[in-house]
C-alpha cells in the first residue's frame, strides 16, 4: 500500500511539474507583451557576450574581428594539388618566402580534393607567383585550372569597410523613412520605423558578436560574404518586422477603443506561425547545407543561420515590444502632464 501510495504521489508530482513547465512556456508565448523585460534582459546579455567577445578578440588580435583579405591588405591563394600534401609543407614553402604566420586552410567539398585555401601578408603578383612555382617543384605539382590569387592592397580594405559602413548606415535610415511613409495613417509612424531600425542594428551587433566568437574558437574570418549575409538578415528582419506592424496598424483600425499592449499581443498571435514556418523552411536548407555543404562556405551560412534566428526573435520579442513600451512610457508623461 505505501508502494501504491508513493508511486500515486509520484504520479501527480510529476503531472503538475509537466502542468506547471506548459503553463509557464504558454505564459512567456500567449503574454509576449507582459513579458517583454524578460526578452529585453536576454538581447541586453547576448549583446554584452558578443561585445565581451570582440574585447577579447581585441586583446588578443589587435581587431575585434578576425577579418579576412577583402577588408584589409593581404593575399589569398586558392591552390588545388594532384597528390597529397601537408600543411607543413606548404608553410615551409612560405617561410623561404619571407612570411611566417600565413593561415593555411584545408578545403574539402565535391572536386576539393588536396585543395588549400592559403591567406598571408600582401605581396606582388611576381613574388605570389614565385610562390607557386616553389610550391609546384618542392611540394606536389600544381593544378594550374585551379589555382586563384586574389590580392588586396591597404587602400582597398580600407575602402571595402568604409562601403560597409555606408551601406548599413544608408540602409538603416532608407528603412526609417520607408516604414514612415507606408505606416503614415497610423498615430506616431515615426516610432514604428524607429523601432523596426533599432531592432534592425540589435540583429546586426549580435552577428557582430557571433562573428567574434567564431573567430576566437573557430578562427573565422569576416569577409565579402560576411557582408552579404548582414544585408539578407537585414531584409529578412525588416520583412518580419513590417508584417507584424502591418496586423497592428489593421487591429488598430478594427478596435480602436483597445488597448495597445492588448492589440500588439493580439496581432503577435495571430501571425507568430507565419513566421516561423517561413524561417524554419529556410533554416532547414542552411543546416543541411552546413552540416554537408563545403568549409569554405561554412562561415557564410552559420552567419545567415544565426542572423536568422535574430531576426525573427527581435520581429516578434523586441521591435514589436519595445514599441508598445515607447508608447506607454509617453501616455504616462502627457497624463502626468
């Protein structure tokens, strides 16, 4: 009987446990809006991650990010040989040349076989192909079809980030303006594209940071595509964000007389799924492809993979929460007032 009667007890226990960890998941998904400060604590701790991140790249580098050849002066070689080689042997080709420390990459993938991805210290098309002569007689012969220098001067880097820059910056206030324009019947447009451009830069830093740490334990670098794949994110994040404003802007207009952390709630619910089957459709693609795809594109789709994910949290727990907050911080002022 006291078998039956703790194996009961058990029972229950463990049924309110489950009860209990459903109504909690259900309270932080039906009740965004009540919960917004969780969600605001969680961006502020991933941001200051990737922000202690890029510190200790710092530190550690002289960058907080490992950059790559496209924005700053050096020389990648692309270099496929008929048999076998090691990196030993490629570095020792290097050293004779004068450059100790180039990053030597193995490359695998369809028709990557004994193929190396080589980035050193800026040197002239003489010197790089002296390089792949010594590496043609010493090492293992050459596939000349194959073979890809590309070469980057200090001027250029420095031009490519400074495009980078610009381009995000122009982007940001394009998207503030647009947002203005299409959501101008609606009270204060300016705040909606204020928040959808801050919910924009929140998924940009947290790249940042995730590039930061890839570059720490991964050995990383930030590249052309690394760009690429902010811009997309951008996109994607925008798309969701104008979505999710567009329902409210209709359930404004449906219930003018409810509240608006009521109407946000409501208009997250009812195209949160949209959402997610959307993303999850493109988020199944990148893992397949980064599980099985080549190293050389790794990098670019685990920053896409990521960014994804970012943006559509910060469509659905930050840009539309932080708006309601905005909000109701200046309904309380003007009634103070």
């Amino acid at each position: 009987m006291r078998t039956s009667y703790r194996i009961k007890n058990g029972y229950w226990a463990y049924k309110r446990l489950v009860l209990d960890s459903i109504l909690t998941i259900m309270s932080w998904v039906f009740h965004i809006i009540e919960n917004r400060r969780r969600y605001f604590f969680l961006s502020a701790a991933l941001i200051g991650l990737g922000i202690a991140a890029m510190l200790v790249s710092f530190v550690t580098t002289g960058s907080p990010l490992r950059v790559g050849v496209d924005f700053r002066s050096g020389t990648r070689f692309e270099i496929q040989f008929i048999s076998p080689v090691t990196e030993n042997q490629i570095r020792a080709v290097f050293a004779e040349k004068g450059i100790s420390s180039p990053s030597v990459i193995a490359l695998r993938g369809e028709g990557l076989e004994n193929a190396w991805q080589i980035r050193s210290e800026f040197v002239s098309p003489e010197t790089a192909q002296t390089i792949i002569d010594s590496l043609n007689q010493q090492v293992a012969p050459v596939i000349t079809d194959a073979t890809q220098v590309t070469s980057v001067s200090a001027a250029i880097g420095s031009e490519v980030t400074r495009a980078a820059i610009i381009a995000v910056v122009v982007s940001a206030v394009i998207i503030l303006f647009y947002i203005m324009f299409v959501f101008r019947q609606v009270p204060n447009p300016f705040r909606y594209g204020m928040t959808a451009v801050i919910a924009l830069v929140h998924d940009l830093i947290i790249l940042l940071g995730f590039a930061a740490v890839s570059g720490l334990i991964l050995g990383w670098e930030i590249d052309a595509l690394f760009l690429t794949a902010m811009l997309t994110i951008a996109g994607f994040s925008l798309q969701d964000t104008i979505v999710l404003f567009d329902r409210m802007r209709e359930n404004i207009a449906r219930r003018p007389f409810e509240k608006l952390d009521l109407i946000a709630n409501r208009s997250i619910i009812e195209v949160i799924h949209r959402s997610f089957v959307t993303q999850l459709n493109a988020m199944f693609v990148m893992v397949a492809i980064l599980l099985f795809g080549g190293i050389s594109i790794r990098p670019f789709i685990a920053v896409l993979l990521v960014g994804l994910l970012c943006g559509t949290y910060s469509s659905i727990f930050i840009a539309v929460p932080l708006l309601v907050s905005w909000e109701e911080r200046i309904n309380a002022k003007t009634r103070s007032v």
